[in-house]
C-alpha cells in the first residue's frame, strides 16, 4: 500500500507536456509583444524625424501595408490548419501565389495611390516588393504552426519583426527621409524568404514540395487560403470600424479621446491570442476540448481585464493617452469588454476556419453592417452612443459566430 500521506505527482511526461506548452506559450507571446512593439516604434521615429508631410505619407504607407499584408495571416492560417490535417502536405506554390497576386495589386493601383494619396511612384512599387516578402512569409510561419513547433514558430516570428520594421527604423534613424526609409525596409524585408525557409528546413522556390523531403502531394487549395483570408480580413474590419466611424461623426477632440480608449480594446483583443494559435492545430484535427479549453482561456483573461480596468479605469486611460485623458476612466471596462468580446469571437471564427466552414466570415460583415447603419442613423453621434454601439456589436457578433459554430459542431470530436 502506498503511503498515505504522499502526494501523487502527475507522471512525467505529462509534466513535459504542460512545460513544453507553458514555454512555448511565452515564447509565441514576446514574440507577438516585440511584433507590436516595433511597429509601434515606426510611426514614433517617423513623428520625430519627418516633416508633417512627410509624416503622413509614411502613416498612409504603414496603412497600406497592414491592409495588403492581412492575406499573409490568412495564408498562416489555411497552411496552419492543412498542415495539422495533413503533415507535410506541399505549400509552397500558394505561397508564392498569395505573395504575387498582394503585390500586384500594390503595383496595379500605383497610379492611383501616387495620384490620390500624394506620394512618389517609387514608393508605391517598393511597397509591392515589401509586401510581397511580409506575405509569402505566412507559409512558412503556417508549417511550423500546423506542426506545432511553436519554438521555432516565436523564432519565425521575430524574424519577420525585425526583418518587417528594422529596416525603416533604420532609415528613419540615420535621417534617410520617406523615400529612404521605404528602400532600406524593402531590402531588409527581402530577408524574410530565405531565413525562414532556413529555420523551418523549406526550399524558399515556388515549387509545391515542402523541401523537407516529406511531400503527399495534396497541396492546399486557393479556396482554403480565400477563406481564412476573408476572415482575416472580417475580423479586422468589424474590430477596427467603430474607430473609423468616429473620425467621422465625432468632433476632433472626442475622436481622439475614443482613439485613446481604443488602446485598451486592442489590448483586452489581442493579449490572449497566443491561446489562439496554440489551439489551432488542434482545431484543424476537430478536438472539442480544444476548442473549449481556449475559450475559458481567453474568457479568463478577458475577465480579468475588465476588471482591472474597471478597479482602475483613470489609470489605464493615464497610462494609454496621458493625464489628460484619465477623466475618462468610467469607459474603460466598456472598451476592454468590446475586447475581450473580440478575442471570443476571433477563437470561434478559427475554429470554423478550421472545420472548413464554407463562409465563416458572413457573421462578422453583417455585424459590420449592423454597426454602421445604427451609428449612421439610429443613435445620438455621441461618445457614449458610439461606444454602447461598438460593445453591442461585439456581443451580437460573438452570438451570431457562436450559433454558426455551433450549427458546425458535429464536425469536432470529443
């Protein structure tokens, strides 16, 4: 008999197991904190370096490459799930051809974007380059999530951080202007392909073979990367309209306030993600448990940032936009909610992504629709109104995508 008073240990290799997922949990998240941080630190440099002109052309130019660079994450997260479904299934020619079509794009519309937008034409066709290099990224950062090497996936992930930002930054320090900048960050971008092929031990060629030596000849389909793109893109847009409408029905002053209390939104958003992609993997392999597993996770944590901010509201909206701003600390449980609202909706749209769901994204572009036709012509263009309508839409989106998943629950097994 054993002794009674012995506690019993789970066995090893469970231990392994919850410290291999615990560091590599950390690893996926300081990675997404240095990510977040030098493209913070971009736009800070140019506020210093740069005329007014200049300053804002440089904020047109990190806008268009957020926008073209979202089929990049969408791109992760289709070779992401095939890769779980499939190991070692080829990926390298939708890559490519992901990368090519959000750099052609770039290139067609550089007459308009000169013209509209006032910028160079040089500028406009580095940009493709540069977008081109951050996409096609998002295949080798989908192997090594789908195979779950979330090590190596954090390495690969600051690699395109840096590769990403540390050639403007660079520009930007040494004076090089706009022109400048752009160049030096195009070619420090160019980087991107050939070091994660390295880390990941892929061919950096448009061939649909892995390069690894485990081919199975069924390659992802540009239907699976359409979809995740297009979900990518939803949950950008439904996250990011309230701030858009309020540069449009607010006065100035209030706009920039809103903008302040939108920081901690995107911070209750996007501080669970890691949970996200950890999961997802076993998403693409229909595990249940999985799925609600990660949803208490970032529940957890949505809950407690609401809380925190409602205990200290004044200091939150301190810390994000200075002093004089605290005044509006009674909101702030209001935005870290519509965040952590979000970060649910963001874990069951991956979720349906995962279980091939044919439009995952139709719940979020009707919350869209919803949202500005309400703050458009239903409520009061007042701070408060808008912001009931943001946490409202948040909740109306998480139940529409969780009906939808649940609609598509049989296809995940206990």
């Amino acid at each position: 008999m054993g002794d009674p008073g012995r506690v019993r240990r789970p066995p090893l290799e469970s231990r392994r197991t919850r410290r291999h997922i615990g560091l590599s949990g950390a690893a996926v998240a300081v990675a997404g904190a240095l990510t977040s941080g030098l493209g913070y630190l971009v736009p800070v440099l140019g506020a210093r370096q740069l005329g007014p002109g200049d300053l804002g052309a440089l904020a047109t130019v990190l806008a268009i490459a957020a926008i073209a660079g979202v089929p990049g994450v969408g791109l992760q997260i289709a070779v992401a799930i095939h890769r779980a479904r499939t190991p070692g299934a080829a990926s390298g020619r939708i890559g490519w051809l992901t990368a090519a079509v959000c750099a052609g794009a770039v290139v067609v519309l550089t007459p308009v974007s000169s013209v509209l937008l006032d910028l160079s034409p040089v500028v406009p066709l580095l940009l493709a380059v540069y977008t081109g290099a951050v996409v096609v990224a998002g295949r080798w950062l989908g192997e090594l999530q789908g195979d779950e090497r979330f090590l190596r996936l954090a390495l690969g992930m600051a690699v395109l951080a840096v590769c990403r930002y540390g050639g403007l930054i660079a520009g930007l320090l040494v004076g090089a202007g706009l022109t400048g900048s752009v160049l030096a960050g195009t070619a420090v971008a160019l980087l991107i392909p050939p070091v994660l092929a390295r880390l990941t031990g892929s061919r950096a060629d448009a061939s649909g073979g892995t390069g690894t030596g485990i081919t199975t000849g069924t390659g992802i389909t540009t239907r699976q990367v359409v979809t995740a793109c297009s979900a990518t893109l939803a949950m950008l847009v439904v996250s990011y309209a309230d701030l858009l409408l309020v540069r449009h029905l607010l006065p100035a002053d209030a706009s920039g306030a809103y903008a302040v209390g939108t920081v901690l939104t995107k911070g209750a958003l996007w501080a669970p993600q890691v949970v996200t992609v950890l999961a997802l993997p076993r998403l693409a392999q229909g595990n249940r448990r999985a799925l609600l597993v990660a949803l208490g996770l970032v529940a957890g944590c949505g809950a407690s940032l609401v809380a925190a901010s409602a205990l200290a509201g004044g200091l939150a909206f301190r810390l994000a936009g200075g002093a004089d701003y605290v005044h509006l600390g009674r909101y702030a449980p209001v935005f870290a909610a519509t965040g952590a609202l979000y970060a649910l909706v963001f874990v069951l749209v991956n979720a349906q992504v995962a279980a091939g769901t044919r439009w995952p994204s139709a719940p979020l572009w009707a919350a869209t629709v919803g949202l500005l036709v309400v703050a458009e012509w239903l409520v009061p263009h007042t701070f408060a109104a808008i912001l009931c309508c943001a946490v409202g839409t948040a909740g109306v989106a998480l139940a529409l995508t969780a009906l939808a998943t649940r609609r598509d629950g049989a296809r995940l097994v206990p």
